[in-house]
C-alpha cells in the first residue's frame, strides 16, 4: 500500500517537468519544420545564438532569420494562445461545475471579435497596436458578464441554459459584428478577416510582445486561485459553508479568463476546442485537483497548439490550412465522444 | 452555559411566500437539538441562515457576534454545515475533499501544513473513512460519499456543526453512527444541530427536539415534550400515537388512518400475555369502540390498551380473578355486538375470562395453538374451551382476523 502512494506521488512530481521537455521538443520541432527545414540541433542553436547565450556559431544563409524572425515567434505565439485558451477552459469548467465549459462555447471569442471589430472601425489601431487587446477584452468581459447573468438563477448556473444563452449572446454580437462589417472601408474588413479567421501565419515578435504579459500574467494569478476554484468544484452552497466568497471569486476570475482568452483572440483569432479538450485530457492525467490541473493544461495547451499549427503548416505543402481547422477536427469528435459518453453515463455531463 | 446560537425574529421569503416566519431560537452550548417537521416545514432553511447561505431579515448571533457582521471565513471557523445530497461530479479523491474543510484556515497561496492532514486524517477514522482516500468521490455509494462529507464537515473544526438530513441516503448502520458521533461532539462541548427526517432517531439522540411547521416553531423542548401524540397529529396531519416502546424503552411512534364509520359498532377482547395487542390495533384502526379485560397488573396487554385508549379491567398479578370484576367484564362482554376471545395461556388465575366469555352473544376465538398446549389447569380449561368453540361464529387463525372485522 505505501509502496504504491510514493510511486504514484513520483509519477505525480515528474509530470510537470516532463511535460515542460515535451513543450521544449515540440517547439524546436515546429520551428525546424517547414517548406525549408532545418536541422532540429540547428534550429535549437539558431534560437539559442539569437537570445544571446550561444556565441560564435554560423549557419546556412538565410537560416537564421527563416527560425528566428519568422518561425520561432509564430510558435512562440502558438505557444502562448495555447496556454491562454486551455487555463481559460480549466478555469471556466471549474466555475461553472461543468466539463463542456470553453471559452468559445461561452461567447468570449465573438465578443472580444466585436472589440475588435470597434477598435479598426474608430482608427485606433492604427494609433496604437495595445487598443485591438484593450478593446478585444472588454468586449469578452461583457459578454461573457451578460451571459452569465442570463443564465444566473439561485446560486446556480444551469449548464443548459448556460450554453443556450451563450449562443443566443454570441449570435447578436454576431450581427452587430457584421453590421459594422458591412459599413466599413474594404481595407478595415481585410484587417478584420486577417485578424478573425483563426490562423498564425504572419505572426512576427511584435505579436509575441503584445501579449506575452498578459497571458503569462493572468495565467499565473490563476494559479493563486487553485484552491478556490477546487472547493467551488463542490458547489456554490458547499463552498459558502467553507468560507468563500464566490461573488468576489467568480468575478476575479470572469476577469482574468477574459484578458487571458482574449490577448489569445487578438493574435490567433478564434481557435476552438482547446479549452475544452486539453483540461480534459489533463484531468484523466493528473486529476481534478487545480494545484496540479491547471499548471498541466497550461503547458498542454501550449504543446496541443505548437503542435497543431505544425500540422495546419505541413500537411498540404505548399498550402497552409488554418490552425483553427485543425484544433476544430481534432477537437469536435471529441466533444461528441464526451456527450456520447455523458449519455451513457447517465447525462453526468450536461 | 451560555446561548452559543441566539436567533431573533428571524423573516425569510422567496416570491412573497414566507419560508421562515418570525423564528425565535437559542441553542446552548453542547446541546445536541433536533429540528423536525414535514417537508417545506423550513428546516434546511433555517440552517442555511445560520450559516450565511441565505441572507434573511432578523438577527443571527453565534458567540454573541451578529453573523452579518462577520466575514465569511471567520464565520466558517465558528460553523460548518453538512448539506444535504452534495453531488460533486469531478472524480476528487476524499482525502481531497476532506482536506477542503480547512479551507478557512489557509491563506491563499499557503501550502496545507502536516497540522491540516493530521486533522484530515483524524477526522477519516474518526469517520471509518480512511480506506477510502484515494477512492474518487464521484464513484462512491450515497453511504461512503456522505460520511466522507461529513469528515470534511469535522475537519472544519467549528464549535458549531450543522447537519441537514445527515443519513437520508444511509444504510441503517450508518444512520445511527453519524448520531453516535454527533452525541459524541456534543458530550466534547460542540453544539450540533441537526434537521432529522427519522422521528425515532431524534428522539433517541437528541436532548432537545425543535417541531418546526409552515416556517414556524410549535414546539420547543426535551423529546417526551415534543413528540405528543398531539403534535404530531397537528402538524404531520396524520393520527400518530406516541409511547414508549417496552422493548427497547424508547419512544415509539404508530402512525394509521381510523375509520371514521364504525364508531357505533362495540367489541370486547378477552386476551392476556401480550396476545390482545395486535387484535386491539385492527380494532382500534377499524375505529370501532373497544373494551378490554380482564388482564394482569404487568401485561403488556395493559399498554397496548392504554396506548389507543381502550377501557380495560386489571386484576392484580399472580391472583384470581374477583367477584366484581368479573362482573364488569360480564357487562362489557353483554355490551358489546362482538367478543373476541385471544390465543391466550389458559390458567387457574384467568379461567373466569373463559366462563365469562361464555355469556357473550356473538363471539369469536382466535386459536394459533390448540388450547391443550396452553392449558395449565390439567384439562379443565380445555373442557370450557371446547363448549365455547361449538358456541363462537368463526374460530380463526390470528393473521386472518381482517376478514371477520
């Protein structure tokens, strides 16, 4: 019997660490891996020469801005939307007592499009590159604000309800998206499609830099809440009779998965799925307990994303598919999977 | 000992319908109080009150400090509430869920210290838990999840435990473990209370019973005094008798319908050694007027006829049965349309009830045992017995006694 708890507290401490190497890997992989490729112990050196700790190494021509100007902050990017997008999920499953809650489930996604949309229509992006996230935020906190109100009945969030008013909130911010849309100059709406179609391709450091301290930010001051947000996994009334205040909580994280998803809509668009599916597959990994599941579906999202976009890069030569194609047809069986499953389980789920 | 719970004039309405109706309530410290009542009565309410869950109009004191005023990890150091049938849909090991008792106690990033999973722990064997603490609390048995609830209820280490409907999914095993232990606590000094569905397990644990009906208290004390038969017909709407059971010497309760119609219809059951029982309780519920007799001082006949308020005759024990009240059970016996005579020993002591039965106008004989297997008078009674069955309408097995009534 205490053979087997320490083995299994092993397995538990070196998860993380391995998962770190497994991100490591699928990031050199992603930035070697192209229509040129490059040496995976090259491409590791070109990054490591370029952050300033490998000195006096030279390569061929043309290499070294191919990995570091144009593949390397993409990943990077990849990198980071992942982890926004799969914390969000974890965080948002854990608020609403539910497995199915996602960030574009819960129209995040098409309100921090709205922001968007504002924020190109009025000029401003051109003032500054910081108003797109700014108003891409906002927009996803009052949307998701407005659904969770909507479907807020005694203490409780009906999962059911949820979802539908989600749907309802994030088919009007639709229209009024397309309204604006069909009233701006052609060049607003091909920045606009740039923006939303959910792809990284052209994602240069000015990117990374946009959203960096944000994600890593509000990711991190998730990880402050683990406790909560395991003691609200046992119901609005049982965390009450331990001392939470869930009113505050909740809103502190509406907030941070907020900034989080939408600093990850503002550099990859809408990409689906991957807070739903990484938190899930973490959580038969590790567990529900948020201490250990959400520093694992941080980096998970991060690997699932890089490894995603590797995919949507090389598997129709010299085309490139969008990485919110793949996320969606990985993603979307297995979603249905979880409702058959639910369902046969006795509708646990929904 | 002073009030550690002091409610006063305590309003709670959902949709203009009044919940809770101006509750009054002190609870002093290490009492173990019951509060019962039918469904909606407003028990689970009133506990969620207490607790912070429910904002209701009044005042709410717990040590003397109004609970409105507190913030709420101060006021889960001072009270915890076991809820009832949490479901909690993510596979958490019990260990897990246990150790969220503490949640108070911990700062925000603070680690759990070995003092937190030593309380844990205690509380899980305290629980018969500790088995379980790798078992996922998704997958348990209503039972196991339950007490693993209510170890994490312990493990908030409160002077005040709430408990609402402890063991309504509980084998009876467990049922009464988690009273036992809630008597326990309350020996140690912690204050319990508890919303009880089962009217004989709180008045076998309690030592204070609160009779809650539509939002209101109706009564208020020790179990004897609340549990009236009174009451219960009052506020449960059914008729229920209340007494002591002579077995297990606790209170008892018998809840029936009477039949309104036969009022006017009279038996008389001759009976004795605890065999008039259950004949005086189909009776009883066929709300027929009964008379009873003549039984001995002791017989538990004697408080089964007492229980449903039967008039009885009572010779003393160990003697013969006098002139006079054989007289009485003669004019009882003459009185009535039907006499029932039980399957009862035969004796010298009681051989007039026989020779009395032989006046009765109509009778019956319930025999389970032919009479030489009970006769203790070397054939005599036996003699009278066998006149009296040529004599009686129907001569019938005691479990087929509901087709003469």
């Amino acid at each position: 019997m205490k053979n087997k708890k320490n083995k299994k507290n092993l397995t538990n401490v070196g998860f993380i660490p391995a998962m770190l190497v497994l991100l490591l890997i699928v990031m050199v992989v992603g930035t070697a891996i192209g229509a040129v490729n490059v040496p995976f112990f090259d491409t590791f050196k070109i990054i490591l020469k370029n952050i300033g700790i490998l000195k006096h190494a030279t390569f061929a021509e043309g290499q070294e801005p191919i990995i570091f100007l144009v593949r390397f902050p993409r990943v990077l990017v990849a990198a980071l939307a992942g982890t926004a997008l799969a914390s969000s999920g974890a965080v948002m499953q854990g608020m609403f007592r539910n497995p199915m809650a996602d960030p574009g489930l819960l129209g995040i996604s098409s309100g921090s499009g709205l922001g968007a949309v504002l924020a190109i229509k009025l000029g401003l992006t051109a003032a500054s590159m910081y108003f797109m996230p700014l108003f891409a935020f906002t927009g996803a906190f009052i949307a998701i604000f407005v659904i969770y109100l909507l479907s807020y009945q005694k203490g409780k969030v009906p999962v059911l309800t949820l979802m539908l008013s989600g749907i309802a909130v994030s088919t009007f911010i639709g229209a009024i998206t397309n309204i604006i849309l069909t009233l701006s100059y052609d060049y607003q709406v091909k920045e606009f499609l740039f923006w939303s179609t959910g792809g990284l391709d052209g994602r240069r450091w000015e990117h990374v830099q946009l959203v960096m301290v944000p994600i890593i930010l509000s990711v991190i001051l998730m990880f402050v809440f683990s406790r909560d947000l395991n003691v609200l996994m046992l119901g609005e009334e049982e965390a009450k009779s331990v001392g939470l205040s869930s009113g505050k909580i909740r809103t502190v994280l509406l907030v941070l998965v907020s900034i989080a998803t939408a600093s990850a809509v503002c550099v990859s668009g809408a990409i689906s799925f991957v807070g739903l599916i990484v938190p899930h597959i973490m959580r038969i990994l590790v567990g529900p307990n948020y201490k250990k599941l959400l520093p694992a579906s941080s980096i998970g999202g991060a690997i699932f994303l890089v490894a995603c976009d590797l995919v949507s890069r090389v598997v129709a030569i010299p085309y490139e598919i969008g990485v919110g194609i793949i996320t969606a047809l990985v993603g979307a069986p297995y979603f249905l999977y979880l409702l058959l499953r639910s369902k046969k389980e006795g509708g646990t789920v929904i | 000992m002073e009030n550690i719970i002091e409610i006063q004039n305590l309003n709670y309405e959902i949709n203009n319908k009044k919940i809770l109706d101006n509750i009054c309530l002190k609870v002093k410290e290490g009492e173990l109080v019951g509060l019962i009542g039918p469904n909606g009565a407003g028990k689970t309410t009133l506990l969620k009150c207490l607790n912070g869950i429910y904002k209701a109009e009044g005042t709410v004191k717990v040590n003397g400090l109004m609970i409105n005023q507190m913030s709420n990890k101060s006021l889960a150091e001072k009270v915890a509430l076991m809820h009832q049938n949490t479901q909690i849909g993510f596979p958490f090991p019990a260990r897990e869920v246990v150790l969220m008792g503490r949640y108070p106690y911990l700062k925000r990033m603070q680690r759990e210290s070995k003092e937190d999973y030593k309380i844990a722990r205690k509380n899980m064997e305290y629980t018969d838990t500790e088995k379980l603490e790798d078992c996922a609390i998704n997958e348990m048995s209503g039972g196991e999840r339950q007490r693993v609830l209510f170890a994490k209820t312990l493990t908030q280490e409160t002077d005040i435990i709430l408990l609402d409907e402890p063991t309504a999914s509980l084998d009876i095993t467990y049922q009464e473990q988690i009273f036992k232990y809630s008597r326990e606590l309350s020996e140690q000094g912690k204050t319990v209370l508890a919303a009880i569905h089962d009217l004989k397990i709180a008045a076998k644990y309690c030592t204070r019973l609160v009779l809650m009906n539509d939002g209101q208290i109706v009564a208020d004390g020790s179990p004897e005094e609340v549990l009236t038969s009174l009451n219960l017909s009052q506020v449960y709407g059914v008729n229920a008798l209340v007494y002591k059971n002579r077995i297990t010497g606790l209170l008892d309760i018998y809840i029936h319908k009477v039949n309104e119609k036969n009022k006017s219809v009279r038996f008389h059951v001759i009976g004795g050694g605890g065999t008039a029982g259950s004949v005086l309780r189909q009776l009883y519920e066929q709300g027929y007027y009964i008379s009873a007799g003549v039984f001995f001082q002791g017989d538990s006949d004697i408080a089964s006829a007492e229980v449903f308020g039967i008039d009885y005759l009572m010779e003393k024990p160990f003697s013969s049965i006098s002139d006079e009240l054989f007289n009485d059970n003669l004019a009882y016996i003459k009185n009535s349309h039907t006499t029932i005579l039980c399957n009862m020993p035969l004796g010298l002591q009681n051989i007039r009830n026989l020779e009395a039965a032989e006046q009765a106008e109509k009778l019956v004989i319930i025999e389970d045992d032919l009479p030489e297997t009970r006769d203790f008078t070397g054939g005599k009674a036996t003699g009278i017995y066998n006149r009296l069955k040529r004599k009686a309408v129907a001569v019938i097995n005691s479990s087929r006694l509901h087709e003469v009534l």
